[in-house]
C-alpha cells in the first residue's frame, strides 16, 4: 500500500472478495430463507430471485461474456415454462409431465436458438437483436392466439407434482402432522422451494463451470475482437452459435422450474417484455460480464420492486409532520423512487455493482 | 514437397470501392524470414490480410504449399498452420498471458517443451503468465502476440511491422527470437525498419502501389544503396 491508497491490483482485488462475499451471504440466505422468513410472500421473493438469478446469468452469457444483444431471451424462458405447463395441465401433476413436457420446451428452445444462430449470427449485431425482438414478439402472440393449447392471455393454471403440493408431508411430528424444524413445517411448500433452490444451484454452476472452462476464454476473445478470435483458428459464428443454444437451454431450464413453483403460466409471467426489460436492467445493475453480477443485481432489483413500495409507505408515515415529504414518499410513486434509484446506481457503478467493484474493464 | 511455402499469383484485392493490391505475385520460400517491405500505403498490410482471408481477394490465386486457400475461411486458414501478427498484435486485454496462449494452444493444450521455449525466448512471459494482458508494456504485448503465434508448430507465421515504437533493447531481443523460430518455420514479414528487416531477411520484395517492383536476396538489397533509395526512398546510413 502506498501513500495513495491501496495500489489498483489491491483495490481490484478487494472488490473482487467484497462481491464474492455480497454473492455468498446472498447465496446463504437463499439457502435458508424458509427459516430466515416464515411469510408466504417472501419465500415466493425468495424463489423468484433464485429463479432470476440463472435466467440473467444465463442472459449475461450472451451479453456480458460473448457480446451478443437478444431480446429473446423470455422467449427461450417461456418455451420451458409452457412445455411443463402444457403437460401438466393434460396429463395431471406427476414428475413425468415435468420432464417430458419440460424437456420438450427445452428441446425446442434449443432448436429454435440453432436456427436464428445459424440464420443470423453472422449479421450485424443490431440486425441480430431485431430478429431476436421479432422473434419473441411472435411467441408472444402465439401463446395469446393458441388458446386451445395456452388458454390464451388467462394463462394456464394446473397442479405440481405431489410432492411439491403443501398437503404432502415431509416429516411425520409425534402429533401425526407435518413435523417442525426450528418453526418450519417440513411439508410440500418447503420441498418446493428447495425444489427451486437447488435447480437454481446446479444451473448457475453449471454457468460458472462454462465461464471458467476454456470456452470462457473463447468466449471473452470473441467478445473483445471477433477477427482477432478468427485469426487464431476459432469460427465466430459456430461458437456465438453454440453459446446463444447454452444460454437458451438453460433459460428454458429457469423456465420449467418457474412453471413448477408457481403453478400457473401466462404470457404475462414468462414472455412478457415487462420481463424482459427487468433481466437487462438486472445485468446492467449486476454487471456485465461478472456472473456473480447476477446475484447482486437480480437480488437488488428484485427487493427493490416487492419491498420498496412498503418502505415508501413507512417512511411516509414517519415523516408526516415534514411538508412535502411524505408527497414525495408517497407508495403511488414508487416507480418515480425506482428509476432514481436506478440512475443512481448506474453512476456510482457505471460497469454494475460487481463490475465496478472488480475493477472489470479498467483497460 | 514444394520449394515455397507460400505462393501468391496475381492477386487483386478490393476495399470497398478501392482497389489496394493491383496484381500482387510473390513466391515464399520455405524456412527462414522473407521480407516484405514497401512505403506507407503501398498494401504490405492487405496483402497479409489477404493472405490470412481477412480480406478477399478479388482475383488471383493465395496458394500455401499446393492448397488453394484464397476462398477459405479466415479460422480454416489459421488451422492449416498460418498464423498471424497483426501490427496492433491482436491480444486479448481481458485475459491473462496464460489465457492467451491457451487460446492459441486449442483444445489439446499446452505443449510443455513449446510453452519452455516461449519462457526462454521472453522470460517476461513467465513472470507475468498470470497478468491482464492489457496491463503488459508495448514490447511485452508484442512478445505475447509473437509467443501466441509459435506456442503450436506453424507452417507459415505473418508479422505485420513487429519492431513499431518498441524500444532499441527490445528489439535487439526480437531479432534474436526471430532467428531462433525462423529455424522450425517461415517467417514472412512486413517492415518498415530496413535495419532490423535487412538483419533477418533471407529474400525481399518490394511492393509499391499494390505491385511488386523488386524481388531478390536481401544481402543484394542491403548492399545496394542506390536500389535501396530508389525502391525505398531510403538508404542504410539513414538508420544507422
């Protein structure tokens, strides 16, 4: 350290254990936020931000480590959760119609990401995210007009596996109801979550375990410079290709676990730009490029979008007495506070939290 | 086996609506370093682009050793064994030095023989193998690009104005490690600073306005300094 401070490898360096401890204390209330909050509105946060954290790392794969725009990313989501959804509605809940209908949605997201790789990988990137918009645009439309098969803008509601369902007990009490550990029912909502939790886990390390593979590296250099990646032997295209399929699959992964929590899919939860507008804004907050970025900004976004309308109405209250104020702080206006909150986070970290804390792109 | 390496055979590049190399003919012999030198815009850097399929040629022929590559796609032509170093050296910066070899290495790794003699050509190597290549010096940025282009065998490896605002020490270094590849490999390379290019040249072409107007044994060049002011506008005092 010298007279100035710690030197720039130093600053990048504690940055880099700050975000990773953020990312751990997040990951460890995850773990445990059946335990940690017995509300029924903050386990469905909870899941949530598990379920958004692999759908933006997944995103981030695309946009933060290989440089390509999509705006169909809720498209890839939305083939997942439908295809549980489809077969769960027609063949009644069982872990059969997860996977089969699932694994459907998945191999189709697959498909169709192939095929708009193949088709459009070697535009212009701004050609490519307009096939990407007009792509997601129809799904959209058709999940509203096939009606027979989606029930349409009502979306479908339908039952989870059984062992998912809060009627299923896990562990038997001496009272011969569901057991409780350390206040907790050990019944078929907490397998639920755990369901979500762990899904989440293995996705998003699965997404680390790419980002640190060779094909990260690959992935980095086609980024940076594509003729650079070229004149050293890699084809672009194939590997925008093969990462844009990754991405998808995965989406589609975060989407049947989606379509399981929830018990209802619908245009609106899984297709919508709505959505697809939260995921940029969570990768930008997060950090392009950092993975562990993901966490911070969904998990950031998200506690801002369910909590900050309940803070506004209890600062409002606390500063009644203040003219003006609790005008400002008025819970109407939360969106107002949000898109402040916004701004603010983008100029004190301009490359995201986790970007900017690491020091990322200080070349 | 064929006596050159790399064959160019009236080759015509366009970029975009101007015409840069107007029938360019060159014959690479196979082992050592080639020259390539000319004036600033005569098309030395298009005509290794050109080469490498960064640029397409409009017409002609691009032969390495008896395969037609002109039509061939830039990453096929870098699997064939050609690799290239461009005057910006075209490293990574997000990636360390390691990363950066390992790209180049491809799936089956590091050779551990090829990766030692990198360490001794350029021990800078070594001592920042895990360093952002974005943070390296100018030379060392160099000596990366140039370690990224030997870390595999190579038929042919292209070097576009290597010794460019490098300092005297350094370049004294790439001379040495230069003849040390050259003894595996071809070297075709393009330069603007007759010294060091005259230090390593086995044969020379001269391209002025897209054509080559002289081809010879550098020696021969080197040691002519009427042909040199006429080709070149130049003469060796100037550089010394």
């Amino acid at each position: 350290m010298g007279a100035n401070g710690p030197s720039l490898p130093d600053r990048a360096r504690n940055g880099r254990l700050a975000v990773y401890a953020i990312a751990a204390a997040i990951g460890l209330i995850l773990a445990f936020a059946p335990f940690l909050f017995g509300d029924v509105r903050s386990q469905q946060v909870a899941a949530r931000i598990c379920v958004f954290i692999v759908l933006v790392a997944s995103y981030d794969l695309l946009i933060g480590y290989t440089g390509i725009v999509s705006f169909a990313h809720t498209m890839f989501f939305g083939l997942g959760a439908y295809g549980a959804a489809i077969a769960l509605k027609q063949w009644g809940p069982g872990w059969s119609a997860v996977l089969v209908g699932g694994g459907a949605g998945i191999v189709a997201a697959a498909a169709l990401a192939a095929l708009i790789g193949v088709l459009s990988l070697r535009v212009k990137a701004i050609f490519f995210a307009m096939v990407t918009l007009a792509a997601a645009s129809v799904m959209l439309v058709l999940a509203s007009q096939l009606s027979a098969i989606t029930n349409g803008e009502d979306g479908l509601v339908y039952v989870a596996p059984k062992l998912l369902t809060p009627a299923t007990i896990l562990f038997t009490g001496a009272d011969g109801k569901a057991a409780k550990w350390f206040g907790v029912r050990m019944d078929g909502k907490i397998a639920a979550y755990y369901f979500v939790f762990l899904t989440c886990l293995v996705l998003f390390a699965a997404l680390y375990r790419i980002i640190r593979s060779p094909l990260g590296a690959v992935l980095e250099a086609v980024r940076e410079n594509e003729i650079r990646a070229e004149a050293i032997g890699y084809r672009v295209v194939a590997y925008r290709t093969a990462v844009f399929v990754i991405a998808a699959v995965i989406a589609a992964c975060a989407g049947v676990v989606w379509a399981v929590w929830l018990r209802y899919t619908g245009p609106e939860t899984t297709l919508s730009f709505a959505i697809m507008i939260d995921i940029l804004l969570m990768v930008v907050i997060g950090g392009m490029g950092t993975m562990t970025g993901a966490v911070i900004g969904v998990t950031v976004m998200s506690l801002a979008q369910f909590y900050l309308k309940d803070l506004m109405g209890a600062a409002a209250e606390a500063t009644a007495a203040i003219p003006v104020l609790p005008q400002l702080l008025n819970p109407d206006r939360w969106l107002f506070w949000l898109g402040i909150l916004f701004i603010l986070l983008v100029y004190f970290f301009p490359a995201g939290v986790a970007g900017t804390l690491m020091k990322k792109g200080t070349h | 086996m064929s006596d050159f390496i790399l064959r160019l055979d009236d080759v015509h590049t366009d970029i975009a609506q101007y015409r840069i190399l107007h029938g360019v003919s060159l014959d690479v012999p196979r082992g050592g370093v080639h020259v390539l030198l000319g004036r600033n815009g005569a098309g030395k850097t298009t005509t290794l682009r050109t080469i490498m399929g960064l640029w397409r040629a409009r017409s002609g022929a691009v032969v390495l050793g008896h395969r037609d590559i002109s039509a061939m796609h830039t990453s096929e032509i870098a699997r064939l064994g050609v690799a290239y170093v461009p005057e910006n050296m075209g490293i990574f910066g997000g990636l360390t030095v390691e990363e950066n070899l390992r790209l180049a290495a491809g799936p089956a790794g590091f050779d551990p023989g090829r990766l030692k003699r990198i360490f001794t050509l350029f021990p800078a190597m070594e001592k920042f193998r895990d360093k952002s290549a974005w943070a390296l010096s100018g030379g060392q940025k160099q000596m990366l690009a140039i370690s990224r282009a030997i870390i595999e065998p190579r038929q042919l490896i292209l070097i576009d104005e290597p010794t460019k605002g490098l300092a005297p020490a350094i370049i004294r270094a790439m001379i040495d490690a230069f003849r040390d590849i050259a003894r595996e490999t071809t070297i075709l390379l393009v330069e603007q600073n007759f010294l060091f290019a005259s230090s390593l040249g086995e044969t020379v072409a001269v391209i002025d306005d897209g054509r080559i107007v002289h081809r010879g044994v550098m020696a021969e060049l080197a040691a002519d300094r009427d042909l040199q002011t006429r080709l070149l506008g130049l003469s060796l005092d100037a550089h010394h």
